[in-house]
C-alpha cells in the first residue's frame, strides 16, 4: 500500500536583487525560513466544530465540509512530539496557548485534507484564523507518530530530506507520478513534481550529507528509485530523529541556557576599515566548545558569512546579511575547540564612515 505522503504547498520564490554574490545568496536563502534562535514558538489546537472547511472528495466530483479539531489523544500526540524536539537542547522553545491570537503556529486536524506544515517562518505570512499545520489521518495509529515529528521539523524550517541533491536519487519518473495519482494521496503530477522529484537548491537542504534515516524522508517501495542500487528495494525510514536531524536542529538552534554562565573569552577582535566593494576574511580558534557572538557590526550594509574548514575546503555554517539596514546585529553560532572556522565580511555600500568593528567572543 502507498504511504500517505506530507505535502507542502509551494511558495513564491523570494525576489533577491540581481548580481548577489553568490556567499551573499546562501546567507539569504538558507537563513530566510529560519526563526531566530531564543524564540519562544507559541501553538494552538483548532477546537470544535466551528472552524472547518470545504475539500474535495476524491473521485467523485463532490465536496464535504470538515471540522479542523482533533481528538484530545491526536492533540497528546502532538505535545510529546514538541517534547521530543524541545528536549534535544535546541534554543527555541514551545509553549501551548489557547487563543488563536497569540499563536505563531496554528495546528488543526482535518481528515482527509492530507498532512502538510508551511516551513519556518512563513507561519508568520498566514492569517491569524488559517492553519500553519494540518493532520489529515490519526495520529494515534501504529506508526504515526512520525508524521507529527515531521510536521515540527517543517515548522522549525526543515525541508524534505528527500528532495536533497545530495542525495543522488535517480527516479522512475512514470512509476513515481502513477504511484501518488492513486489512493490514498491523489496527487496531481505538479504536486508529485514539487514534494518528491524536484531537486532542492544546495543553500536549502537540511545538511551536506543525504540522511536516509532522516525524520524529514518519506518511505518509499521498491520500483521508484532506479539508482543508487542499494535503493532500489526501496527507502525505509524509521519515523524517529536521526543523529542527522538532532545535529541539524542544535547547529541551528544552539541551547540558549548552559549549566552556569560562563565568562565571556575573547580571543580575536579585529578592526576592519572597508570601503564600497571590499572584502576580509579572518580565522577563528576558539578557545573551547560553547556559544560564540560572530560579528558586532552596524551601520553598514555587510554580510557577514561564518565557514568551517572540512579537509581544507569551507563548509557553509551561517550567515546574517542586513539587507541595507543601518541597524546593530549580531551572529549567534556554536563553535567547537579544535575545528578552524573562518569569518567572512563585505561591505555593499558606504553608510557613515564606512569604518565597520567586527569581533569575535
């Protein structure tokens, strides 16, 4: 039987100024769907009968109307499953409120509306009475409890695992359309198209490695995937986090709180006097493994891109660009003792001086 697959409605392209950079390209996109680490993330549980919606019903050309509330067992569920993230240390944290008003995310449960979540921050894009989240089948069935755990993962800014080009999947394209035009998804090939064969852009994916444990994979049969070999039996995620998906959040969401507070060591400040156009990097060893400020800077309009050196070549950490606002920002990022990282900062335009202080702590 074909599982019942997430689908994420497609999104309008974010508008970026032509001749970017292409460092200041991957700041932007991989940074624009994340929430700010610290973010108390506040839910809420559509309840009754009185919100709903009118869907299709498959086949047969008619409609029905659906309540979006969900039983008390589907909304336990839930709650473990934001447990489940909150306790892996990450610096967001979840609260449960119970006014439509105060919630970034909007949960419902609407049978036969398929499950899905909006990514990230586009939460905050929808209406104060529209779902951010939906459960279209019970979450309290064997195995289930996986589709709340990806739902999450999409809300805290993770895309489908999938679809990552390092993954290498060569497809059946045919047999993958004819396989979720059935029951019980009923997809259209553009639905196909964008949750399951279109390849992510490489600033987009959720790490440098394909992870086919990942709780943002979906299983699939054999007969889909034509390479890599090992795959064409099929894939078979567990429906649990992986070391991946736990190392992802924490790299993006470092623990706000560690165990007392530790003094601030400062080993490396460096004054940087840059013009329109102009560029420097610098390295960083930190001092021991623990939550770094990368980057005290305003006025200017900068992009400050932080990398970690993997066999000598850089590897995309993090990135703040402050889209031409004169306005102080910082760079939060945990660094571990014993790696090399290296800071990079450009000037676009000249504000002020154009003199720009950046440290490092």
């Amino acid at each position: 039987m074909t599982p019942r697959y997430c689908s994420l409605t497609r999104q309008p392209a974010p508008a970026f100024a032509p001749g970017l950079a292409a460092e200041r390209l991957g700041a932007l996109t991989a940074g624009r769907r994340m929430w700010v680490n610290g973010t108390v993330l506040h839910y809420c549980f559509f309840r009754g009968d009185t919100d709903g919606s009118v869907i299709p019903v498959p086949g047969t050309g008619r409609t029905r109307w659906v309540p979006w509330g969900g039983t008390t067992a589907q909304q336990d569920v839930v709650r473990e499953c934001f447990a489940e993230w909150q306790g892996l240390g990450i610096g967001l944290s979840f609260t449960e409120v119970h006014d439509l008003s105060e919630a970034e995310l909007r949960i419902g449960f609407q049978s036969g509306g398929g499950s899905w979540s909006v990514v990230g921050k586009e939460a905050l894009l929808a209406g104060l009475h529209e779902r951010t989240v939906n459960f279209g089948w019970d979450l309290t069935e064997p195995g289930e409890r996986g589709t709340a755990l990806h739902q999450i993962g999409h809300a805290l800014g993770m895309l489908h695992e999938h679809q990552s080009p390092c993954a290498g999947l060569h497809w059946d394209d045919e047999a993958v359309y004819a396989e979720l035009a059935g029951p019980p998804n009923h997809w259209s090939r553009e639905r196909t198209h964008h949750n399951i064969l279109r390849k992510l852009d490489a600033t987009e994916v959720n790490g440098p490695v394909w992870d086919a444990d990942s709780i943002m994979g979906y299983a699939f049969a054999p007969g889909l995937i034509l390479e890599p070999e090992q795959f064409r039996g099929g894939v078979h995620p567990p429906g649990t986090l992986s070391a991946a998906d736990k190392e992802f959040a924490l790299g993006w969401y470092p623990p706000a709180e560690r165990p007392g507070p530790p003094a601030l060591v400062p080993f490396r400040s460096v004054p940087l006097g840059l013009g329109p156009g102009e560029q420097a990097d610098f390295r960083i060893d930190p001092v021991e493994t623990r939550d770094y400020t990368v980057g005290t800077f305003g006025d200017g309009d900068l992009v400050v891109v932080l990398f970690e050196e993997r066999g000598g070549e850089p590897r995309y950490l993090a990135g703040h660009d402050d889209g031409g606002t004169p306005r102080n920002a910082t760079l939060a990022v945990r660094l571990v003792k014993g790696r090399r990282y290296f800071v990079r900062i450009r000037l676009y335009s000249a504000r002020g001086s154009g003199e720009t202080a950046v440290m490092c702590w």
